[in-house]
C-alpha cells in the first residue's frame, strides 16, 4: 500500500505500485531517505527505518509501531490492556535512541484506538490495532509510512525480511543505553511450516497460529523479536519499497530453537484497514509481481523452507515477540 497523499516517503521507488501517488511532504511510502546496510541483531543507521514508532506508557517504551499515514500508526491490539488509559500513552514518531533522543524526535498523544474486531486476547487472531494520533506526524527525512500490502499481496516462504524494534535483546535482558533501534534479518515461513515447527517440541498450552499469521525465523532460533517489540514492523522488500508484510504479535521465549516469532499479516485484514484509512492507497499483489504465500499440502514439510537455513554466527540481538511485561 502506498500513503496518499497523507504519508510519505522520499519517493516512490516501488514505482509500479506507486509511481502516480504524490504526497504532502517529502514523497512515497516505503522508501526511507536512508539506505544502511541491514544484517540481523545489529544497530541501524538513524532514518533508516523511518515508519518506525515508539509506544511509551507513562514514558516507559511498551511497544513499537509502523508510521502507515500522518495521523495514524498501525500496531498490536495486545499493547492495550485495560488496565491503561490513552492518557497513559505516548507515541515517539522519528526515534532512534530512546535515552538519547535527538531534535528530530516528534511526541503525539493518542486521540483513540480502533482494535480490529477479530482481536480477543494476547496470541489470538487479528491481534491489530490503528492509533490515530491527536496531531499528524510531520513528514521527514525520519519519519515517513510504510506501504501496506492489499488482501492479495503476500511474501513466499524463505524471503528475507527485517524486524526492527527496542525490545528486549534477550528474555530478560532489556536493551542497554542509549537504547539504540534494532534490527535483525529473518526468513519467513508460512503458517503450516510454522505449526509444524511448535509442533516438533509440544508445549503444555499449545499455541493457535491462525491463517492470517506468518512466522519469521530460523529452525535454531537465535534471531526474533522480544519483549517490548510487540506491535512493531516486520517489513519485507519489493523493488525498492518496503512493505509491512507483519506486525509483531507473539512468540514462546526469545529466539529459542523452533520457536520463531509469530506475526499477524495486514494483508489478512485489509478490508478493515481501507475503512478506516480510505486515503490510503493498499500495494495489490500484481503491482508487487505476483509474489504469494504458497505452501500446499497438508503434511508437514521436511525439509521445510525452514530446514537447511542457517543463522550466521554471532547474532546477538534476538528480537522474539512476545507481550513485554506491563501493557505489552
């Protein structure tokens, strides 16, 4: 999807998507003024990831979000809880160093919450939600949207795609000062892969992954999201557009061997993202070449698009979802 007229990044780059949207500020959606090198568990550059939002409850970092229009910021309806108030909330548009923020920051209190309806509980179905800000985020070279895939724009099993976040570095082990944003490089896999993969060391509560889920990671763990990445963006390439193909939802432990973060796919829900964003144009499956999750079959894949994947050695940032304690 791209932003019109309303998000903005430098310029559409992913031009068969959006090469005829013109947006108010600096450009198109998904495509960051800065390009840094992404490998996983690592730093990134500042404004490499500008639709990245922080979530602070009492100015505590809770969660993270995606920028997808200036007034808006698509997260996890599990970083909700009843137990806060919106007065409670804050959100950091342009962060890069949470305990060293800088002039480009932009703060904006949260005006109202639209949890998607299929939403029931932490891990469930449709684990959505669209903050509207009480003031548009003001686009620039840090903070500009990220483009939102239609209903039929998936990515196959095994693309590479980044999770970003300042969530914890492992279970419990927050982030150390200056709390710098993360990100981390991680195969997707499907949802049928991805039973298979929970499946192969049974827990006691064994989790639902429904189909509008997609998981990320590898077979030996070490990479994922973690506490206090919850709501934030899984973003995966096509051209030279970024499109939020997952939002961290949940995941058992962090980074733990067939237990790969567990994300809820936008694209599953568009119907309700165009209700409530109608200025915002969604990227379709053919402006994006077709791509498509497709595994077929019913049996579990061995080897799967998992299996004979292997992290490179020294990842030290594992970025698992999982509810952070307290409103995440």
């Amino acid at each position: 999807m791209c932003l019109c007229v309303l998000d903005t990044w430098v310029k559409c780059l992913f031009r068969p998507a959006c090469a005829h949207v013109t947006y108010a500020q600096t450009g198109t959606c998904g495509t960051p003024a800065v390009v840094g090198r992404i490998v996983g568990g690592v730093a990134a550059a500042a404004g490499q990831w500008p639709w990245q939002a922080s979530l602070a409850v009492s100015g505590q970092h809770v969660c993270g979000g995606s920028l997808v229009a200036p007034s808006w910021v698509l997260t996890a309806a599990h970083c909700f809880p009843n137990e806060h108030s919106l007065e409670e909330y804050e959100v950091l548009l342009g962060a890069y160093q949470l305990s060293n923020p800088s002039s480009e920051v932009q703060a904006r209190a949260v005006a109202e919450v639209l949890k998607n309806p299929a939403y029931e509980e932490g891990g469930s179905s449709g684990d959505l939600a669209l903050v509207r800000l009480q003031e548009p985020g003001v686009y620039s070279r840090s903070v500009q949207p990220i483009c939102l895939p239609a209903a039929n724009l998936s990515f196959p099993s095994g693309t590479l795609c980044t999770v970003t976040g300042w969530g914890n570095v492992l279970s419990t082990t927050s982030l150390p000062a200056p709390k710098t944003l993360q990100q981390v490089v991680v195969p997707l896999i499907g949802p049928r892969a991805c039973r298979c993969m929970y499946a192969r060391v049974p827990s006691a509560d064994p989790p639902t992954i429904s189909d509008d889920m997609v998981c990320a990671g590898y077979a030996q763990g070490q990479k994922d999201a973690c506490q206090g990445d919850s709501g934030g963006p899984l973003a995966c390439r096509a051209g030279a557009a970024w499109l939020l193909e997952g939002v961290v939802s949940w995941g058992e432990a962090c980074g733990a061997p067939d237990r790969p973060g567990v994300y809820v796919r936008p694209a599953a829900h568009a119907a309700w993202l165009r209700a409530h964003l109608p200025d915002v144009e969604l990227v379709p499956g053919e402006k994006a070449g077709g791509i498509g999750m497709d595994e077929g079959g019913s049996e579990c894949p061995r080897p799967g698009p998992y299996d004979g994947v292997e992290a490179l050695p020294g990842w030290a940032q594992p970025l698992p979802p999982g509810p952070p304690d307290g409103a995440t």
